[in-house]
C-alpha cells in the first residue's frame, strides 16, 4: 500500500514537472523562433521596394535571398556545440542580439554587394538558433516528450509568414523622418531579437537544476530522468555522422528534404515578388495580407497531418502528399484560366505543400535509426539540405530574368517537389523498432 502512495506520488511529481517546463519553455522559444523567421524572410517583402531602390535584377534579388544559407550553413554544427559544452543561454542569447543587430543594419545597405554582405552575416549569426535549440530541449523534455517539443517550436515558421506579410505590408507604407519603407522593415525588426536577446538571459535557465521556478521535488525528479537517460545512452552503441551515413535511408532523406528546401525556399521567398507582378497590384498592404493565406493553410495542414501522421503511424506518404500537392498546383495553373482568384488558390496550395510536411519528415530518421543514431543523421540531413536554401532562390532569379516570366521558375519547383516525394517513397518502410547501424 505504502509503496502504490509512493509511486503514485512520484508519477503526479512527473506529470506536474513536465507540465510546468512545457509551459515555462516552450512559449517563449516559440516566440524566439517567430523573430527567426520574421527576420531571416522579410526580404521577400522588403524587395517590393529595394529592387528599384537599389536598382536590383531579379538575379541579383536571388543570390541576395539565398546566400544567407552559406553562412547559416558553415556555422550551425558549432553553435549546437557550444549549446552542450559552454551554455545554451548565453549562446542563444547572444545569436539573438547579433541577427537582430545585423537586421537593423541591413535597413542601411546602398549597394548590391553590401546586400550580400548582410545577408551572409546574417545567416551566419542565425545558423546556432534552430541545431542550439533541439539540443537546449534534450536538456529539460525527456525522451517521450521531445518530439511533441520539437513540433509545437517549429508551429512557429508558418505562424512567423503569418504574421510577417501583414506587418511587413503595413511598415512598407510608411515613409517616416524621410527614409522609406523597406528600410524602416528592417530597422523595426530587428529590434525584437535584441530585445528578446536580452530576456532570454533571465528566462532560460541552462539546466533544470538551475530552475528557481521548479520546486525542488519537480527539479530532483526531472534531473534524475534525463541523468538515468544520458547514463543509458553512455552504454549504448555511439555513432559518428559519417557511421550514420552508411543507412541509404539518411542517404535518400537528405536528398529529398534538399530538393524539398530547393523549391519551398524559392517560392517563400519569391512569393511576394510572384503575387505583384501576377496579379498587377501595387497596393504592398494587400500584398501582405493575401500573402499571410497559403501559410496559414500550411499551418493547418501541417497541424492535421502531424496528428494523422502519429496516429497512422505512417511518415513517407504524409511527407509526399503535400509536396505532390504543391507540385499538382503548379502544373494545373498552366491549363486553366488565369484570374487573382484562382492565383491565390494555387499559392494557397504551395503553401500548404511548403509547410505541412515538417513534423512527418523529423520523424522518419528516428523510424530507422536507433536514438543516438538519429541524432546525428538529423543534424547532418538539416544542415545539408539547407544549401537548397541558396540554390532555389538564385535559380528562379536567373531564370525570371532570362526569362521575363515565372512560367520556367514554376516548372523548376514542380520538378523539386516531385523529386523529394519520389525520394522519399523510395526509403523503406517505418518499422516498428528502429534499426542499428
């Protein structure tokens, strides 16, 4: 009897634990990660009026999107390093105030060149933020938890276009103490990753035994689980990055979710500039708010099919269905009538097709991987794919300009989104324990 009052105790100190750091932690990172975006994408709507400021082509507008991802690229293995051996709090802290600087900074630029000086800055300021943060949560949510983690954070990218087009919409109008509106975008923010930078100081803790606002029991509780975790992890078979990639399977995914960022980074940040020129209308506000439609679809996409996805317990498919949606779009536009309405359907479409796929793709490396093992695949698959990040951008840049129209860029991003589903339909299917290298 005593000892059924005692385990029932220790499972109410559990529940109680993780409930309060969900709801301590996950807000606030949520909230750091919609400046993220907010600042690594305000440039697709900054273009509508930089571009003849500075007397942009839509080439150069393209490597100026896309090579953010070399700097986000060169740095993010080190930021999740120092995450683990120095301190997530200061290290997140930090990230924060010099991408929301470099921002700010961007609202000066005069010239192409110190275009591209920015936004390489800028994605090397911001490559420890996402690999810092998936390391920061395996120090508080225990193993059953984290998924579920990792998904509400990363609610937070079709929440940051969201909101994005209609504030960048509104700030674009402005024309305040004679600077216009594209640099006042950037100017304004900017400002709050500084100001979020600051709070994180005070608002993450390191370690849970770290954290005044858990009670010591809770605290004692959640330290002992991760240690039991990290002590069974320590026996378990370790394995490199390159081990990892002796499964043709972290092969094939990081192939796919190239071609995947290849053609959704083309469109997020082409889209802007797509809906302009395709519908004629000059109005930036209008833009931003019809622009928040397709990603509000995603949002809801990728909610329905991460609930789906775990219920079927089924990932290839719920991965492939929103990619060959996109990819259906696309091609049907070139056999319709053309009017906005059906536009922003197709767009709607996209969106849902960039976005919704998330939480069933992070899933499968774990489906084929033992949990040290998928660790490293999931680093190195996102750190990889994200190069597709530069390429999509910079190729619908060169093909608009060549072209005149977008009518060669859709046909690329149909290609991409065709060959990341193939991709990874070809992988084998999830099984019900993940396999050993």
């Amino acid at each position: 009897m005593l000892r059924a009052v005692m385990l029932s105790g220790e499972i109410g100190t559990g529940e109680s634990a993780r409930s309060r750091i969900t709801w301590r932690l996950l807000p606030f990172l949520f909230l750091l990660y919609v400046a993220n975006y907010l600042d690594r994408t305000n440039i697709a709507y900054a273009t509508l009026g930089m571009k003849g400021d500075l007397g942009l082509s839509d080439s150069v507008f393209g490597t100026a999107s896309g090579i953010f991802f070399i700097g986000y690229f060169a740095l993010q293995i080190p930021g999740a390093l120092l995450v683990e051996r120095w301190s997530a709090r200061w290290l997140l802290s930090l990230t924060l105030i010099t991408w929301g600087a470099l921002t700010t900074l961007t609202g000066f630029v005069r010239t192409p060149l110190e275009l591209y000086g920015a936004r390489f800055l800028l994605g090397a300021a911001e490559a420890g933020f996402f690999p810092g943060v998936i390391v920061y949560l395996s120090h508080w949510f225990i193993y059953q938890d984290r998924a579920k983690a990792v998904a509400r954070f990363m609610a937070a990218i079709p929440i940051g276009f969201v909101l994005g087009g209609p504030i960048a919409g509104s700030i674009l109008r402005v024309h305040w103490l004679g600077i216009v509106g594209w640099r006042w975008l950037f100017l304004l923010e900017g400002l709050p990753a500084v100001l979020l930078g600051i709070t994180a100081l005070f608002v993450l803790p390191d370690w849970p035994n770290e954290a005044r606002w858990l009670p010591p029991n809770e605290r004692d509780w959640i330290t002992a689980r991760l240690n039991e975790e990290r002590r069974a992890k320590a026996h378990a078979e370790q394995m490199t990055i390159w081990q990892a990639l002796r499964h043709p399977a972290v092969l094939v995914l990081t192939a796919g979710l190239f071609f995947t960022y290849t053609g959704g980074y083309a469109f997020w940040f082409w889209f802007p500039t797509m809906l302009q020129r395709l519908t004629g209308w000059t109005d930036v506000q209008r833009i931003g708010w019809v622009g928040a439609i397709p990603f509000l679809a995603g949002l809801i996409g990728m909610l329905i099919l991460g609930w789906s996805s775990d219920r079927m317990g089924e990932r290839r498919w719920h991965f492939a269905i929103p990619q060959l949606t996109a990819a259906l779009a696309l091609g049907v536009w070139f056999f319709i009538p053309h009017s906005n309405i059906l536009l922003i359907l197709v767009f709607t479409l996209l969106g849902f097709g960039t976005v919704a796929y998330l939480p069933s793709f992070w899933a499968l490396p774990s489906a084929f991987l033992t949990s040290s093992a998928a660790a490293a695949a999931i680093g190195f698959i996102n750190c990889t794919a994200s190069i597709g990040g530069f390429v999509g951008p910079k190729i619908i840049g060169n093909l608009s300009q060549r072209t005149g129209s977008f009518t060669a860029g859709f046909i690329f991003m149909i290609v991409c989104f065709t060959i990341a589903s193939l991709l990874v339909l070809l992988c084998p299917r999830e099984r019900s324990a993940p396999l050993s290298a």
